[in-house]
C-alpha cells in the first residue's frame, strides 16, 4: 500500500513516516500543498494522509482540486482544526476520516485500516461480489456461476476499480485517471472494450450505462 503523507511539521512528518513503514507501507513524504498535488499527478497512491494548515495550497483546497478532476483517492485528514465547522469543511471537500491532534499513532493504525476494509485496498483472497459471483484478487479470477475467467492485467484493474466504487456510476475519465499515469493511459476505446469483456463475463445486468456519466457496477 502507498500513502503520500502532507505535513510541514518536520518531526511530526518524521514520526508517522517511520511508524507507517514499520507496518511496512511505502510512503512518499511532503511538506507543502503544491508539492503534494504535483507528486500526486505524477505518481498513483492508494491512500493520502493530510494536515490542513499547510504552505501553498491547503489541505481542504488540495482534495477539492484532485476531486474537481475525478481523482478519487481516500484520504484522511490530520488537524488541530478541532471546531464542527472544520470537519464539516473536511468532509465537504471529501475526506473519508479526520484526526485531531494530538493523537495516538494506534489511532491513525485503526483509521487507515477502516478504510482498507471500506475501501478493499489490499484485499487479498476471495471476495464474494454477489450471490454465485466471487472475484479472487490474488489470481485475477472472475468466478461466476462456478464458471472461472482470468482476468488480464488491464481488465482487473478495471474491474477492481468498479469493486471499490460499487454501485456507483463512473466515468472513463474517472476510470483512467486512478489507475494509470498520464503517459500510460489507454484510451477510452480500449477500456471501453475491457468493460464489454467484463460485461460478457458477468451478465449485461452487473455493469449497467448511466446515461450521460458512465458505468455502474450493479451489485
């Protein structure tokens, strides 16, 4: 799992950055906003931890930003903003958790690991989609009806993209910009044809067209 941490306090920083990776994630550090949204742009992260108050671009102004291009990356936010009015503003601009400082690192362990569960980042082994629909993570395999189909590598990253935005519509913008770099992007053609794969695969009913916005996965 990788994380890009934002946060100007320097022995702060120090501190999550050295507890995270003891829990063996990868985390990309940064100390300002500008320099957290280009890292974004440039780089795919599965999670981002945000103070608020922060040189640049502010925390709240930064996930408004990447949301406004259909950037969709959980995110926390760690604050000393303690008022109502500020977790509301958090979770306006589409946090999935907030912190306030001073807080115990145990409790940044519980919070990332709710939103794994939420989220189904790292989710390993059989995931049971539906009645008579099971995905394996592990091996890329779409087992529905007891029928097995391997899943190519680009094909699972769509699907898994539709997993973790169950029955939600989304875009082929949406879709491209969270899961490839922007030089590595198929086009909208491609993943097209891999949606009509899966489509094959699980019934036209399971990924159904929301005119004018997308695709849904309909679970």
């Amino acid at each position: 799992m990788k994380i890009l941490l934002l946060e100007d306090d320097t022995l702060l920083n120090e501190i999550i950055v050295e507890f995270l990776e003891e829990l063996d994630y990868e985390v990309i550090t940064t100390f300002d906003g500008q320099e957290a949204l280009e890292t974004i742009y440039e780089d795919k992260f599965d999670l981002l931890i945000l103070d608020v108050n922060v040189p640049s671009l502010n925390g709240f102004e930064l996930l408004k930003e990447l949301k406004s291009n259909s950037i969709n990356i959980p995110c926390i936010y760690i604050t000393s903003l303690h008022t109502s009015k500020d977790m509301e503003d958090g979770f306006k601009a589409g946090a999935d958790d907030y912190i306030k400082k001073p807080f115990h690192l145990s409790e940044l362990k519980l919070r990332i690991n709710n939103i794994k569960r939420l989220r189904q980042i790292e989710a390993n082994g059989i995931i049971k989609l539906a009645d008579a629909i099971f995905y394996d993570n592990d091996e890329k395999i779409l087992k529905v009806n007891d029928k097995e189909s391997h899943l190519s590598k680009t094909e699972a990253k769509v699907f898994e993209y539709f997993i973790k935005n169950r029955n939600k519509s989304i875009s082929i913008e949406e879709i491209s910009l969270n899961n490839w770099l922007y030089d590595e992007v198929p086009t909208a053609t491609t993943i097209r044809t891999y949606i009509k794969n899966l489509r094959k695969i699980l019934g036209k009913d399971r990924i159904i067209t929301s005119k004018g916005i997308g695709y849904r996965l309909n679970l």
